[in-house]
C-alpha cells in the first residue's frame, strides 16, 4: 500500500502495532517461566493477558476500518524479539537475580516499542478525529505505562533484581 495521508500511515501502524503484540507474546511467556523472581515472574504473565487483549483491541479497530491486522509483519519488534530471546533465554546466565535483570531489560525493550506505538497512533487518531480510536489507544498506552513502572520497581525498588544481581 502506498501511503498517501496520514490515514494510510495511521492504518499501517495499526497493522504494526498487531505484529508486533502477535511476537511479543510467545516470548514473554517464555521470559515468564525463565523468571525467577515471583513478582517478576507474575509481572509477566499479567503482561501477556495485556498484550492478549492489546492484540484484540487492535484487531478491532483494523475491522472498524477494513483492514486486515496480520496484513504487515513488525521488523522491529522481530529484531527485539531475538535479542530478548539471546540475551534473557539463550544466553550463558546464571540463574537467578542477574537472568531476571536481564529479563527485565529485555521485556522493558519490547515494552518501549508498544508504548512508542500507541502513542503515536493515539496522535494520528486524534489528529485524524477519530475519537473512538483515539479513546482506546489512549487506554493502550496508558496501560503499557503502567506495566513498564511496574518492570521499573522489579528492577530497581528496595529488593530488586538489579540490587540482587549487583
């Protein structure tokens, strides 16, 4: 599709945006279960029933506009969903505090991508005064802050991993 107004680029990135959740599930589940850290390991799963339920509000909003969501493959959430899996799974870590710091990071990465999206494609609705879209990429990303805080307090709060793996 050759991309002629703000629309077309708005429409593309909502197909982006569907990739990019649609990889970044599996490897999440993944990083889940390499968690050793409870709360991490919950963050996690907690993290994959939202980006379960990002991936169905955006295949919404590509219905409301006659656009098929699996019609565009994420190059960059591809490339940030193989190096979460080298360097948090594959990887020659030790078990424990420094595998979590690194899970973190590398959720924390894939998490960065979602909220840039969101936030984008929230301007371009509202821009385009589509209000209804605009209302529920709104909730997207104030939703991908939240759980990105909550890496943040894994990370770094009085007992986190990044204490325990130092």
């Amino acid at each position: 599709m050759t991309a002629d107004s703000l629309k077309d680029i708005y429409l593309t990135g909502l197909q982006d945006a569907y990739s990019a959740c649609k990889q970044s599930l599996d490897v999440t589940t993944d990083l889940g279960r390499a968690a050793e850290d409870e709360r991490l390991s919950e963050a996690l799963i907690d993290a994959t029933a939202g980006i379960s339920d990002g991936m169905d509000r955006l295949s919404s909003l590509c219905a409301s506009h006659d656009i098929d969501p699996e019609a565009h493959h994420c190059k960059g959430m591809e490339g940030l969903v193989a190096e979460a899996r080298a360097h948090a799974i594959s990887d020659d870590l030790a078990d424990g505090p420094v595998r979590d710091a690194m899970i973190i990071s590398q959720y924390q990465r894939m998490a960065h991508y979602a909220i840039a999206a969101y936030g984008t494609l929230n301007a371009f609705a509202n821009q385009l005064r589509l209000d209804g879209d605009g209302a529920i990429l709104a909730d997207m990303l104030d939703s991908g802050y939240d759980g990105d805080r909550r890496m943040t307090e894994i990370a770094t709060g009085s007992s986190g991993a990044n204490q325990a793996a130092a």
